[in-house]
C-alpha cells in the first residue's frame, strides 16, 4: 500500500488571503473553547495565556481568524453562554487587558478574532435580572424580560406551553423575598438563562454598545449565538404544526431582520468593516438565505453540512443545495464539520448512521473508530475544497473521538442534567486538547497543576499535537499540509465549483482551470484520471488508485481544465 502523497510544492504556512478586503469569504477560522484549550496558570480551566502562548501553534496550522466561545464573566450554568457581564472577561480566563494583548498578538501574526455574542438571553446573575428580581410585576425593570402572571386559578401554571431548547418547560415561577410564589420568567434555555425582550430599547441600545466596545478593542467580527430565536410573539400564542414561514412563536420571526441590519450598519462604520456570523438552524433555504442578504448577516453556518450523514448523494445534495441557496444573495457558504455542540467526526463517521441529530447522540452507540478515522479525514479535504469559508473547532484536527465514559459526578452540560441522564450533552466534545505526554492532562496544564476540569481519557497519548507533529500521516500533518494547499492554491476558496462526471459511489467535481477534487465513497478503488498530478490524499492510495472512503485533490498536469468521464476502474485503460 502506498503512503498518502505529499503535497505538491507545498505553500509557506502564512501566505496572505487572496483578497483582504474579503477575507471572510474564504477564511479558515479556528473555534478556541477557551476552557478547554490550555491551561497556563494550573487551575485545570483553560485561559486565555494559554492561547496566547499557543498563537504559534495556530499560526503554524494555517488558520486566518480564532472565533471564541464566551469568555465572559458567567456563573457557568451553561459554561460560559449565561453572561453576567458583556464587557469583562471571567477570571477563569483572564483580564481584559490580556484579551486585548491576544487580539494584538494573533493579528500580528496574521490571525483575526471573532467573538461570541449571545443576544437571546443573559444570566440570572446579570444586574438587570436582578434588578428585574427585586422589583414588583409591572415594573420597568421587568419589562427587559419576558415576566407573565401564569395560568390556572392561582397562576400556578406556566404562562403557555413552550419547551425548552435543553429540555422541559420554557418557564420557571418567580418567588418574592417571603418565599410567596410570583410571576414566571421565559428561559429557552436553562433556568439561569431568562429571555431578553427584544421589543424594549434598552435592549437594542445595549447590544449596539456591545458591539462598538469589541470593535474599538480590535475584534473582527462576532458569533451571533442562537440568531434567530430573538423576537418573540407578543401574545405568546402555542406551537404548531402549521404555523408557516415567519409565523412560529419564537423561531425567525420576520421582525429580526431589523436588529441585524442596525447591526450590520454598525460593522460597516468601521476603516476595516467588521463581519457578522450568524448561528441559524433552519431547514428553509429561502428563510435561511434572508439573513444574508446584503444589508444583514455576512455569513451562517451551514449545518446541513455538518449534520449530513456520510453518503455521496445526501452529501452531493447538501452542497449543491447549499451552493443554490446562497447564491442569490451573493453569500459564501461556510463549511463545517463540527462544533462545542456536536458528536466530534471521528466518532459520528464511525457509526452505522453518520448524521446527526441532537435527539440521536445517545452515548454507547457502536463505533468503528478506525473507519471514523478514515472517513473524518476524507470529510476534512472535502470541506478545504468546496468554495466558501471552512470553520474547525478545536482538536478536530488532531482526530479526537467523543470521550463517552465521563462520570456522572464529572458531567458539567446542562443538557445531560435536565434530561436526567438521557441525554449525553455536549461535554464529550468539550475534553481538553492533549498537547505532549504519554499521560493526562498531556500538557494542558504543567505537571503538579490541577486536575482538568475534565479529564482527557488514558489512550490519547498517540493523538497529542507533539506526537501527531512528527508522523506525516497523522490527522494534523493532513490538516496542515491540506490548509498550505488551500492557502497557495488561487481557484480554492471563495468561487464556484463544476460536477465532473462520475460514478454514484463517487463525488467528483474541479475548482478554476486545473484542480480536481475526487472522493471515493464506494467499496472499490477507483483509478485517477490520466494526466494528473496528485497534489495531496486523505489516506494511502492502492496501486495508483483511490480506494473507499478517500479524497485526493488533483493537478492537471498539462494546466488545462480536468476531464474525466467517470467511467475509468481498475484495469481499463486510461486514454
């Protein structure tokens, strides 16, 4: 069996964005959740001097911008994204003086920042919940939430019947300082996370003030978290089935579309206008395109992408449809194969059904992790190849598997707390990043510091940064090598795609005049077409050809267009 191929002249590792005045529509961004990234002071929690000194390491991957989880100052119940204060940051983390220092620091190194903003909700620590706590129903301090008197002959039921996002009601019952029971309070998430009501000014003025604060400290732009769940229906009216496009309670609403043009009309003020991201499920392409439109959101994630399951025609469809959806509006489409939310790939490929569902992560499902392996790498040069912008959340590309055996005493996801244990959560995802050793915390936090706020598992030695930096067929050699190409390579990135012609089990398509991008997801190898030249394969080819669950990208060595009609297998001909 052959070794996967080095790159072809290979790019230095910071080579400037093809067009800077645009550099979202092709940026590579890294997701830093800094709790669990590196741990400089030995408090077992992640900081932000420990991203800092790891500024090489990132610049060395070739990523163009860090977009951080909430590091504000939280009380935690939703690690991080129940915020207290907008305009500090937690001291778990640091200061904001060293904020500034990293924002500083990465861009003189080439590398932006993107910030999280979490909009829809603020913690029940934050001043103006507990001024609005403190104060008697009716009162302007409650008008900024969403207070009702409940339902039944005492008010003892919930204003309606709204679920929350993390499971049970969507409303918890006040008390006054006797203990008498109050008014109830909308929380979409947890309890701790009550609901802003967006039809208040103060709120818009305040999230306006948000913005400029990070911009005029260098931010690059902002994560808008759970962009559109903010407007709320007044009347409260119930779920249903039948509710059409713009009509659901709390989910997009046509109303929202006015808090991110104000917003956008802010990012554009700037000499280097800021760009705004936006966190949006929605199954309706029309509905999602809507928030990219010119004068609102630069981009969103795409997580029809990320949820796909492994399957050339589900995945062709995923593409194509995304393609289609942003094109109207002029919009590059973000690709994205995980998240602080979601099964990491190497486990999620592994598994019998290779999508993802947050209703369909139960622990202890069956996983072939070395076919995960397999196909996360495949899945990874899909995505550096497809136009747009691509999003890697951290260890990704190391290949780390989800961690499903976390004790119950060490679970921290509010999630597998209000499912009473059903649900996994999302902690599995969140395990700190192995960076030296043979044994945990593997160099995230010095030797004798704290205990990892969670554990990383005994067998991660082989997957730590410094074993995988001297394997050249490690997970991130390709990721790497994968992004050095992508940077040097003119026809990656922002632009268009073209299909080529090829069997069912196989995607196939070229970007500009000599580059090819072949993934094989069928049981036989395939052989390349005639006159390429392999620039880079995500796992060793067969003889000279692509076996199952491999992506090669190809040079037409002749620099003309490739062609190929599809219909080449082992042993024909190639003419």
């Amino acid at each position: 069996m052959a070794a996967a191929p080095e790159p072809v002249d290979p790019a230095p590792a910071r080579a400037e964005p093809h067009d800077d005045a645009n550099w979202w529509r092709e940026a590579v961004v890294y997701q830093v959740y800094v709790r669990s990234f590196a741990d400089a002071n030995g408090d077992g929690i992640g900081d932000l001097a420990g991203v800092r000194a790891r500024l090489p390491y990132l610049r060395d991957l070739g990523v163009d911008a860090l977009w951080f989880s909430p590091w504000y100052p939280s009380p935690m119940a939703d690690t991080g994204y129940d915020i207290s204060d907008y305009r500090s940051i937690d001291p778990a983390f640091g200061t904001l003086e060293e904020a500034e220092q990293l924002i500083a620091e990465a861009r003189a190194l080439g590398i932006r920042t993107i910030i999280d903003i979490v909009p829809n909700h603020v913690s029940d620590q934050h001043p103006w919940f507990r001024e609005a706590l403190d104060s008697p129903p009716g009162s302007p301090e409650r008008e900024r939430f969403w207070f009702r008197p409940g339902a039944g002959a005492e008010g003892e039921l919930p204003p309606n019947g709204w679920q929350s996002i993390f499971g049970g009601c969507a409303w918890t019952r006040t008390e006054d300082a006797a203990g008498a029971p109050g008014e109830w309070y909308l929380h979409l998430f947890a309890p701790e996370q009550p609901d802003l009501n967006w039809t208040h000014p103060d709120v818009w003025a305040e999230h306006e003030d948000i913005l400029r604060f990070w911009f005029e400290r260098g931010v690059a732009g902002v994560r808008i978290d759970s962009a559109g769940l903010l407007v709320k229906d007044p009347q409260l009216a119930e779920e249903t089935a039948e509710s059409g496009p713009g009509e659901h309670p709390f989910t997009d609403r046509d109303d929202v579309h006015e808090i991110y043009r104000q917003w956008r009309a802010i990012a554009d003020g700037y000499a280097e206008p800021r760009i705004l991201v936006g966190e949006i499920w929605l199954p309706d392409a029309e509905r999602f395109a809507r928030y990219l439109r010119p004068d609102e959101l630069h981009i969103a994630f795409n997580f029809d992408f990320l949820a796909c399951p492994w399957e050339p025609d589900r995945m062709r469809n995923s593409i194509e449809s995304a393609l289609a959806a942003h094109a109207p509006v002029d919009a590059p489409t973000t690709w994205v194969l995980s998240n602080h939310d979601v099964t990491r790939p190497v486990t999620r490929y592994g598994r019998a059904d290779t999508s993802f569902a947050f209703e369909s992560k139960r622990a202890g499902t069956p996983t072939d992790l070395e076919r995960g392996h397999r196909r996360a790498r495949a899945a990874a040069l899909l995505a550096m190849a497809l136009p747009g912008s691509m999003y890697v959340y951290q260890g990704e590309e190391l290949g780390l598997p989800e961690v499903e055996d976390i004790p119950f005493d060490r679970r921290q996801d509010p999630m597998w707390l209000r499912s009473g244990g059903v649900d996994p959560g999302r902690d599995g995802c969140r395990v700190p990043i192995p960076w030296a050793g043979d044994r945990p915390p593997y160099g995230f936090s010095e030797a004798g510091a704290d205990r990892p706020w969670l554990d990383p598992p005994e067998n991660w030695a082989p997957l730590t940064v410094a074993a995988q930096s001297e394997t050249a067929t490690s997970m991130l050699s390709l990721y790497r090598a994968g992004l050095r190409l992508r940077r040097a390579t003119p026809a990656l990135g922002d632009g268009s795609l073209r299909w080529l012609p090829s069997a069912d089990a196989v995607l196939s398509f070229a970007r500009g005049d000599d580059f090819a991008c072949i993934v094989n997801f069928g049981h036989e190898p395939i052989e390349l077409p005639a006159g390429t030249d392999v620039l880079i394969a995500s796992n060793d080819l067969e003889g000279g050809a692509l076996p199952q669950d491999t992506t090669v990208w190809l040079r037409q060595a002749n620099g003309e267009a490739p062609s190929w009609d599809g219909s080449t297998r082992p042993g024909l001909s190639k003419g």
